[in-house]
C-alpha cells in the first residue's frame, strides 16, 4: 500500500495515496478517518484557510504551519501541493 502520514498535535493518521492526491486531500480523508471537525474556506484569490482543525480555531490569532517532509509548504495552497509514497505532513501551531 502506498502510504502517507499527517501528523497534528500528537495525533498520527496514515492513508493510501492516490494519483494527484494533495495535502488537502489526505487531511480531508484523515479528518473523516478520524471523526475530526474540519473546516476552510477557498477566496477568490484562490487561497485555502483553515477555519477549524480538532479544536483548533482561526479566531485563537494563532495560525496553522504545515510541513511537508520536515520543509514549511504554503498553508494557503495545500490545495494544489501534491504528495507521494511515504510523504510525512506535520502540522503545528503558531
């Protein structure tokens, strides 16, 4: 099986990937994997922002860093930003 991993406040969820899966892709099938509330919005300028993320709020003031593989990736394209066999997504707050 090929196999991604996201891992978000100590919380690890691994799944199979698919051709032309994204970042966004893999935390939807985790977040529905795990019973996880999930929650973002796409503007006009094509840009993703995560609203809610298992207790996380965008209303903290604090916002979400995603990595892909140890390297910061823009939080706003996880949408686009593809993954492959044995990525690593980590997520944390800053």
């Amino acid at each position: 099986i090929l196999a991604y991993a996201i891992i978000f406040l100590g919380l690890v969820f691994e799944g199979e990937v698919v051709k032309g899966m994204t970042v966004l892709n893999a935390l939807q099938a985790s977040t529905v994997a795990g019973k996880i509330i999930f929650t973002y919005s796409i503007d006009r300028a094509n840009r993703l922002k995560v609203l809610t993320l298992d207790g996380y709020s965008a209303s903290w003031g604090k916002s979400l860093v995603f990595y892909l593989n140890h390297f910061v990736i823009d939080s706003g394209q996880i949408h686009m930003i593809t993954i492959g066999y044995g990525d690593v997504v980590t997520i944390k707050t800053k």
